[in-house]
C-alpha cells in the first residue's frame, strides 16, 4: 500500500518547489520582494494549521522551540533573498539551481566544525561541482 | 517543529511591514502568484515529510527532491521563456552533479 507513496509524495515536492521558482519571478516582475514576502508568508500560514502539533507546544524545550524558530527565519530569509534576486533581474531558471547548488556546501563545511562530523570525498567532489556550476551559471554577459 | 518553524518565517515577512517598506498595489496577477508561492512552499515542506515517514530509504528521498531547481528551470524555460545561455547549460548538468553528490 505505501510502497509507492513516497514516490508520490516526492513528486508532489517537485512540483510545488519547482513551479514555487516561476511563480516568486512573475510576482517580483511587478511588485517588490518585500511585498511579495508579505503574500506568501499569508499563504505559507494558510497551511500550517494541518501541521499543529498533536502534544502541547510547552511540551518542548525552549531550546528546541528556539532553533525552530530560527530555522524559519533563515527560511525566510532565504525565500525573501532569492525573491530579490529575481526582481533585480535574475532569471528564475539560474537563480534557483544557483542557491540550491551553493547553499548545502556551507553546511557540508560547517559541519566538521559545529557537528564534529567528517567532509566524505563526495562531498569534496560535490563542493567542487557546486562552485563550477556558480561560475557557470553567473556567466550571463559573457555569451548574452 | 515545522509549526513553529513558520512563525520564524512569518516574523521575516512582519519586518518589513513594521518598517513600511511594503507597497500593496492592485496587481492581483502578481500578488496571487506570490500568495500561491507560499502556499506551495508549505505544501512541498508537508510533503517532503510524509516522503520521509513512507519511504525506505531517506537518502533517495533527499536526493529526489533535491533537484526541485530542474523543474523550476523547465517551467521557466516553458512558460517564461527563458532561454539559458551556453555556459548556464553546462552549469545547470554541474549544478544536478553537486545537488546530487551533496545530498548523499
């Protein structure tokens, strides 16, 4: 029975994700990401009731609540940077695989330091992909 | 956590609604594409979680949905016809490579 759910499930986030990036360009074509910020935390919120925890929230430590907290700040601030880098003018197709490819190579550096955790080779070959792919996929005036 | 997560990410969009730096206008083109973004964006994070309680293998599926960006390119290059240049198309097949190999 949920031997394909997963699968599913994993398409129904390509696809939100994936239409998420043209959707974040056609808004901020025409209004500011600070605004378009604004409607899509009401929208974000618009499904959150679906996710309210069954135990009390109290139930948590503060520390736990905290690092939440902080995860959708960053999240936040993430959305509302790439919202910005389409309205000056970055195209949507670029500026997504861009962030993506770039953003978990802090972690995969990070991690040795604040996890104690070691960098594995493919993690080395994937830093070095990420910041060719950076140097590719910024090289918007040198072939038009 | 997620519930609480996204009081974070609400505090990010009060900011600059406090500092009033937001322009509401009558675009509703625009203001709706933004508004279906959020919700999309919660969507995919509560599927992303039920892919994780019903798959296996959580590598594969942090390595499937990780490359959300190629669609995204493919409904750009589609509906906004974007056309990415010689360069991005070798750094996009660099860009799934890293994505990829990260993400293991």
């Amino acid at each position: 029975m949920h031997s394909l759910t997963w699968l599913w499930l994993s398409a129904l986030v390509l696809l939100s994700w994936g239409a998420l990036g043209v959707l974040q360009k056609m808004a901020t074509n025409h209004i500011t990401p600070q605004t378009a910020m604004v409607w899509a935390a009401a929208g974000f919120m618009l499904l959150q009731p679906i996710l309210f925890p069954s135990g009390l929230v109290f139930d948590y430590s503060a520390a736990n609540l905290g690092w939440a907290l902080l995860n959708g700040i960053f999240n936040g601030l993430g959305f509302l940077s790439l919202m910005a880098a389409m309205h000056k003018g970055g195209k949507a197709s670029i500026v997504e695989p861009l962030s993506a490819a770039l953003y978990p190579v802090l972690f995969v550096l990070l991690a040795p330091v604040l996890l104690r955790e070691t960098l594995k080779p493919t993690q080395a070959l994937g830093i070095v992909c990420a910041i060719t792919s950076a140097i590719l996929l910024s090289a918007e005036r040198q072939s038009g | 956590m997620q519930f609480i997560s996204a009081f974070g990410f609400l505090l990010v969009a009060l900011v600059p609604v406090v500092s009033r730096k937001v322009q509401f206008n009558k675009d509703l083109r625009a203001n709706g594409c933004a508004l279906i973004s959020g919700v999309l964006l919660g969507l995919g994070g509560i599927a992303l979680f039920g892919a994780y309680r019903y798959g296996e293998n959580a590598s594969v599926v942090t390595a499937a949905t990780s490359l959300y960006p190629f669609v995204t390119v493919i409904f750009a290059v589609t509906f906004l016809r974007e056309k990415p240049n010689k360069f991005q198309l070798i750094g996009l097949f660099f860009a799934a490579t890293a994505i990829l190999l990260l993400s293991l």
